[in-house]
C-alpha cells in the first residue's frame, strides 16, 4: 500500500470556494435589506424578519427534498448526480431567483423580493449540500475539514464585503440618508445589483462545467433507509407551514392603523404561532431520538444522541448568528446606540459578520500545515490582518471606522480564546459559548460603545462554531455519517425561526431587551459542548483525544 500523501487539487479547490464567496455576499446583504425594507415598505419588526425566513427556510426544504428523493430511490441524489454537476445545477437556480428578484424589485412588491430570495436560497442548499463533502474530497481527508474551513474564510470575506456593496446600491454614495427618505429611493440600483449577481451565478455554473480540472465528483453509494425519519420530517414541515400560514394571514396588516389593544392582539398572535413553529422542531427531533432508542431500524442517523444535539445546535447557533445581524440595524437606532440612520449602519453590520471571517481565517491556518512558532505566531497574526481587511474595505468603500478602531480589543480576547481551545472541539465550543453568553449579558446591561461592542463580539464567538458542532454531531456515526450531514444542514432552518422571534420580541419588550434570545441560545450551544462530550465518552469515544482540524 502506497504510504504517499493524497495531494491536494488545487485547482478545483480554488473554482470550489468561489461559491463559498456567494454564500456569505447575499446572507449578510440581507442584513442591510432588513433595516431598508422596513421603512421603504413601512413594515414592522416582525415583517423586515420575513426576509430572514424566507432565505433559511428555503435550506430546509432543498434539503429535505434532497432526503426524500435519495431515501426513495436508495442512491444519494448528490452523489448520483456528482458534486461538480450538484453545484452547477445549485448555480443555475441561484440565478433564477435572482431575476426572480430583479422583476419583483422591478413591480416593487415586497412579498415578490421574499419569493426571490427564496429561490436563491434553495439553490444555496444544494451547492452546500455538495460543496462540504466535495471539499474532503479534493485532497488527504486528515486536512478536509482545513479546507472546509478555509472555504468558510473566503465565506466570510463575502459577508464582509456583502453589506458594504448592498449598503452602495441601496443608498449610493451619499454621506446619510435619513428613514424617512428612505420611501422616495429609486430602486433601479437594486436591479443591477442582481443583474450582476445573476451574471456571476451563471458565470461560476459556466467555470464549473467547462473545467476540466474539477472532477465529477460521483458517488454511487447506497443511502442507508431513514423512513420513519423522513416521515417525522414531513410531517413537522406540515405542522410547521400550518404555524406559518396564519402569520403570513396577517402579514400584510400595517399595526400602524390599529388601535393600541388591536395591535398588541397582534403581536400576541404572531407570536403565539412563531413559538408554536419553534415547539415543533424541537419536539420533532427529540421525539425522533426516542422513539430511535425504541427501536432504531428506519431512524437512520437519528438513533445517534450527538447527532440529535447536534441537529438542535446547528438550529440554534444558524439562529442566533443570523439574529444578532439582522436586528443590529434596529438596535442601532435607539439614542443611546448612537440614533444611527439606516445608511448609517454598513460599517458596523460588516464588522459583525466580518467578525466571523477573523475567526475562519485563523481557522483555515491549519491547511498550511504549520506548527510550532510558525502556527502560534500566525494564530495571532492572521486575525489581526483581518481585522485590518474589514476596516480597509469599509474605508475604501468611504465610511468613518473610527468609533470601531478600539473593538481590536475584542479581537484579541478571542485570539486567547483560540490558544484557550487546543484545538479540542468540545473544548472549543465551550470556552465560545460561554464567551458569547458574557457578550450579550455584557451588551443587555450597558448601552453606547461598549453594548454595541458585546454584540459585535457574538461574531467573534460564533465565527468557529459550525465545524465544532459538525464534527462532535457526526463523530461515531460510520455509515449514518452522510445521513447525519444532510439532517444538520436541514436544521439551518433555524436561521429563519429564531430571527422573527426576535423581531417579534423586539416589538413587544423593545429591539434593546430582545437580546435576551441570544443568551438562551448561547446557552444552549454550551450546554450542548457539556452534554455531548459525555455521550461520546458512553460510547468509548474520548473526544479531547481526537483534534479536529479547523475547529477554529
């Protein structure tokens, strides 16, 4: 047997994580479309939020029919169809949605730019769903998650350049432009903003198809039978679509012209459904997991405890990632967060989730293979060049970055952080976990500099959570393994859950007061770390023994 190390393909690496780039552009876009649509469209909270419900929700379904088909036909689709194809087919639906977009931009119907957003989304579901596996692939497994990482990099460099680009074609160049001049904005930039985007979706679909240095990618193996799962999960996304068709009912209504008890009847009804919608994931996947330890024959992966933690973590972590941003814009608003207007708000929405992308570029470090002096002084070096990237961009872009020069600070309680780790992935996610809970406590006590500071610093926390909580949830899982990935990737639904239940919150008990949401989910991420650990231990699996690379 050949002892030689699998090379890496460079090559197709490089073509693969431009889709990566896409990901992260339009996600984090969607952070400035909230704040904007609101006033263009005279919206609430709740109704801005829908914008984030419609983009994460469309990974659930593409996901879940993915599931479907492969647990029907007994081959997994992906694989049968080859990862290189999966991504050019990801692409292609990609730019429909975006002319989707442009035409419901173009008859300035909100609900049409949710439909748009939608299709863009399912076609992110598929390039996700191949892109992960696809990445191992393309060199030595032992580095794979290295690559993965390093794909989240070029990922969070497109959230950061994402609200940056939006933020220009919604405002333009002007200094400021105030809420209420907000309804009389042309939208033509918008339209060329998904003109361009539609273009490089077709562009990238064109660069996969042609190069004959990316390999196909095909996998014929067999998916193993998870019927009585896939039966749980139709039925949750019945139980879900019948919590979320009364909301959509009332989606519509301007509280604006209600009467105070008429408003507040509601919100309450709003969120009694949004709250229904949350019981219903929860409880499906943990009656899953039961009914597994019954009998596990067609429960599939679901049979694995970590794996069922690690469905509700992926859930939550999506969830409060995406939260934090999307309702920053509001938050920033309040007097005592500076009274920020709409156009105001690009530097600081780049700086959350190009917080992210500091803690994958340390990540992604491992895939240069350094050690010793060399990987210590990058693990301080390559975060501190991000930063420095992030306010370099935004500068160029002409915005004031001053009042966040000091979040260095930050920065570099999450580099202890990194050494605090080792590398160990329950480890990894306790210590960020925990770092996130004191951010918001942090952020909920205070206000100004140092409140907007703290829930900056939840994209510090967040930003190398998904390979910890990936690889904790798959490990042990054998031939579950590729079943197991694509439940996690399902449950980035909670990306398009837990978002409106903040907003909703927000119009209750004040955007401010709404991040209490954020400490629950931190919560749960560490107690998730606790949890799982022990579970691997009862299956003889000492999870500090195994270093995971990437999981920062």
């Amino acid at each position: 047997m050949s002892s030689e190390p699998i090379k890496t393909n460079y090559p197709a690496l490089y073509t693969l994580i431009t889709v990566f780039f896409f990901w992260g552009f339009i996600a984090a876009g969607n952070s400035i479309f909230i704040p904007f649509c609101k006033h263009y469209f005279s919206l609430d909270q709740f109704q801005s939020q829908l914008i984030d419900f419609a983009f994460y929700t469309a990974y659930y379904i593409g996901a879940l029919v993915l599931f479907a088909l492969g647990d029907m036909s007994g081959k997994d689709i992906i694989g049968k169809w080859g990862y290189k194809k999966s991504i050019v087919y990801g692409l292609l639906f990609s730019a429909l949605g975006a002319g989707a977009m442009i035409i419901a931009v173009e008859a300035n119907v909100y609900a049409g730019m949710l439909v748009g957003l939608f299709i863009v989304a399912l076609g992110f579901s598929l390039q996700q769903t191949a892109a992960n596996p696809f990445a191992i692939l393309l060199g030595d497994p032992k580095t794979g998650a290295s690559r993965v990482n390093l794909g989240g990099g070029i990922n969070s460099f497109g959230t950061t350049i994402g609200p940056i680009v939006v933020a220009l074609a919604l405002f333009g160049t002007a200094a400021s432009v105030s809420d209420e001049q907000i309804k009389s904005l042309e939208l033509n930039k918008v339209v060329i903003l998904y003109v361009g985007v539609g273009l490089l979706f077709l562009a990238a679909a064109a660069l996969f198809y042609f190069s004959k240095k990316v390999p196909s990618g095909i996998a014929n193996e067999p998916m193993e039978n998870a019927n009585k799962a896939l039966q749980t999960l139709v039925v949750m996304t019945i139980l879900l679509a019948a919590c979320f068709v009364p909301i959509f009912k009332s989606y519509q209504t301007d509280i604006a012209t209600l009467s105070a008890q008429e408003a507040s009847d509601l919100e309450s009804y709003r969120m009694r459904f949004l709250v229904m919608a949350l019981l219903v994931v929860l409880g499906g996947v943990l009656y899953s997991y039961l009914a597994a330890q019954k009998k596990s024959e067609g429960w599939g992966a679901m049979q694995y405890p970590q794996l069922v933690l690690g469905m509700l973590a992926i859930f939550t972590y999506v969830g409060v990632e995406v939260a934090i941003g999307s309702n920053l814009g509001e938050l920033l608003k309040l007097p005592e967060f500076g009274s920020l207007q709409s156009s105001d708000i690009g530097p600081y929405v780049s700086m959350y989730w190009g917080s992210l992308m500091i803690g994958r570029w340390a990540g992604a470090i491992s895939v240069f293979n350094l050690k010793g002096t060399d990987k210590t002084m990058a693990l301080i070096i390559v975060p501190l060049i991000a930063f420095g990237v992030i306010l370099a961009v935004n500068v160029l872009s002409g915005k004031d970055m001053a009042p966040l020069y000091y979040y260095v600070f930050c920065v570099f309680i999450q580099i202890g952080a990194f050494f605090l780790s080792k590398d160990k992935p329950a480890r990894t996610l306790m210590i960020f976990g925990s770092f996130g809970i004191l951010a918001m406590i942090i952020g909920l006590m205070t206000s100004g500099t140092v409140a907007i500071y703290a829930f900056l610093a939840g994209g510090l926390a967040c930003s190398i959570m998904w390979p910890a909580i990936f690889s904790l949830s798959i490990i042990g899982l054998g031939k579950y393994t590729s079943q197991g990935s694509a439940f996690l990737i399902m449950m980035i639904l909670g990306g398009g859950i837990i978002p409106p239940i903040q907003g909703k919150l927000s119009d209750i008990i004040g955007i401010h007061q709404s991040y209490i949401i954020a400490v629950v989910c931190f919560g749960y991420l560490t107690l998730f770390a606790f949890l799982v650990k022990g579970i691997l231990k009862k299956q003889n699996i000492d999870v500090d023994a195994i270093e995971v690379e990437g999981s920062h």
